[in-house]
C-alpha cells in the first residue's frame, strides 16, 4: 500500500502539514506535531480508523483515495516456488493398493 495524504492534501489547496493538523484540529482530532509529520512525510505503519475518518472528512476523500494498492510490490513479494507450485504439472493421485480413493 502507498499512503496517498499529501496528493489528497495538495488537492484540497493543503500545502503544508501545519496547515492539515490546524483543520484537522478544527474537525475535532488533535495530532502530535511528531504523529502529524509521520502522516505527512512517509507510510505509517499503522494508522487508527477513527483518525482515517476524521483524515476522509477533511479532505473530503474515501480512504481507498489515501490507501492505493501496489499489485506490484505484493507480486514481487511472492516466492518463485509459488510461482513454479500453480504452473506445474497436474498431479492425479494413483490408485492401486492400500490406498484410498479420493473424495467425490
């Protein structure tokens, strides 16, 4: 995921992070200078839904605005055996003795 506020921000005419803390102390949510330049400047590892609603009003923006998928980055995360697994051949059990049949 890419954290997407300063695009949002820039959009509503929001240059500056004092300026987001200022509306969104206005809204009702008081950010930590420290919490406030987190948002601003990089991905937070975690962020409470409750600010993300507060973050959606004043920018008036869904959070899937702030939140963009990386399909990439998730595909480049996964293992090549993974890969090499799905694409393999398919395998059909033997039958024969002392096994069983397969469910129906």
């Amino acid at each position: 995921m890419r954290w997407n506020l300063r695009m949002k921000a820039a959009e509503r005419g929001i240059w500056k992070s004092t300026e987001m803390r200022r509306r969104l102390a206005e809204a009702g949510l008081e950010i930590s200078a420290g919490k406030m330049s987190a948002l601003w400047t990089g991905n937070p590892t975690s962020i409470r839904l409750d600010d993300l609603d507060v973050i959606c009003a004043v920018l008036d923006c869904c959070p899937t605005d702030l939140l963009v998928r990386e399909p990439d980055v998730v595909a480049a995360r996964r293992p090549a055996r993974v890969a090499e697994v799905r694409s393999g051949p398919v395998i059909t059990p033997r039958l024969g003795r002392h096994r069983s049949v397969p469910p129906a």
